[in-house]
C-alpha cells in the first residue's frame, strides 16, 4: 500500500497510507493527540513508582518517546512493551523527525535506540525506561496481569474493525493488573460496548482536536 508522509494540524508529521485514507495519528495534530490520549487521561494517572505499558500499535514510536519525556518528570520508571505487526522503515521515522518537534534533541540518541534495537529483546533505553518490542499480530498478546496501563492505539474500526472487538479487549483485560488502565483516541458505541463485555468499567472523556470524546478503561 502506497505510503506518505504527511504534515498535521499542529505542525507533528505522520504517515499516511493513501489507499485506506488512514494515518498513524491524527491528521488534526499528531503530537496534540499523543499528549490529550495517552499522557494526560493515562500516564498522569501514575507518580513516583514503577509500571509496566502495553502500546497496541507501536508504529512511529512517538507515543514511547512522549513517555519517555514525560515519566523522567513523573519519577517513573518504566518498562515499555511495544507491539508492532508491520515496523515503520528507517526512512519514514527520519523524515518524521519527532525530537527537532518535540524540542527534545537531547533524547534523539535514545529515540534511535528505541527503532534500532532488536525486536523479542528487552533494552535499557535509559536506566529508568527498558523497551521491548514485540513483533506480532495482536491477537498473539498473551501477558497476564503484567501491565499497569495500555496505549490502544490500533488503526481505526474503520479499516480494521476486527481490532476493536471483544477478542482483542478480552487480550487487553487479561494482560492489565487489577485497577489496570486503558486509553484509547476511539469512542465509537460499538467499541464502547465492546469493552464493557469483557468486564471493563469505561468512562467517555473529552476527546483530542478533531474529535468530541475518548474512552478510558479500568479493570475492576
């Protein structure tokens, strides 16, 4: 499928796949919508210890090098699963070029770490954030009651609606802790219902540029 790459509303890149009119991030803002999602309605929510995050699509790595930033200033630290079925190229995440947008080029060596590390192999990024990058499909996830938050940030229903169905949050729940989060940009009803099927509590919250609402989970 044709790829480009393509400049958001708040001036973040992403990828583009033109033959589903899809993108890794929103088009309204790729770096907003990382922030809104998966740092202020998740990783807020933990201060001062250790957690373990499962990213469900770990993609541009963008949401793990946001983490990264934001978990120094939270005293987190942080083992990071990512799981990946179809890794972006080395020339896609340099035309991304995230830490120039993030003002953060004194973490550009460890952003490049992130993507040049061996996949099934657990990494110390820094010594407070250990990356392990899982190269499967997601229905192949099978830790259990390992993790303390999921970043859900799976292509939308749209064009992959047999990843937003209780099959795949059935996964999410078994692998989330007791009181374990998960953040997701979607709130479509039928996701929504999905969830609460497979026993998660879940909460609509006001949504990124572009969008009304989001959905948090919590394993009760």
């Amino acid at each position: 499928m044709k790829r480009r790459i393509i400049t958001t509303g708040d001036g973040s890149k992403t990828i583009q796949i033109e033959d589903w009119n899809e993108q890794y991030h929103s088009k309204h803002g790729a770096v907003q919508e990382a922030y809104h999602v998966f740092i202020e309605h998740g990783l807020r929510l933990f201060n001062n210890r250790s957690i373990t995050i499962l990213e469900v699509g770990f993609g541009t790595g963008l949401n793990a090098l946001i983490t990264l930033l934001e978990a120094a200033k939270q005293q987190l630290t942080v083992d990071y699963i990512g799981v990946e079925a179809f890794p972006v190229s080395v020339d896609e995440i340099s035309a991304l070029d995230y830490c120039r947008q993030l003002g953060a080029d004194n973490v550009e060596a460890s952003f490049n770490k992130m993507h040049s590390s061996n996949w099934e192999e657990e990494v110390a990024i820094t010594p407070d954030f250990s990356l392990l990058k899982q190269k499967k499909d997601f229905r192949q996830i099978d830790e259990e009651n390992l993790v303390d938050l999921v970043y859900f940030d799976a292509f939308g229903a749209r064009v992959q609606p047999d990843l937003w169905t209780e099959e795949i949050f059935s996964i999410m729940h078994n692998a989330l802790k007791q009181e374990g989060v998960l953040v997701t940009y979607a709130a479509k009803g039928s996701v929504r219902r999905a969830m609460q099927a497979v026993g998660f509590t879940v909460e609509r919250l006001p949504g990124p540029p572009g969008k009304r609402e989001m959905l948090r989970a919590i394993k009760m």
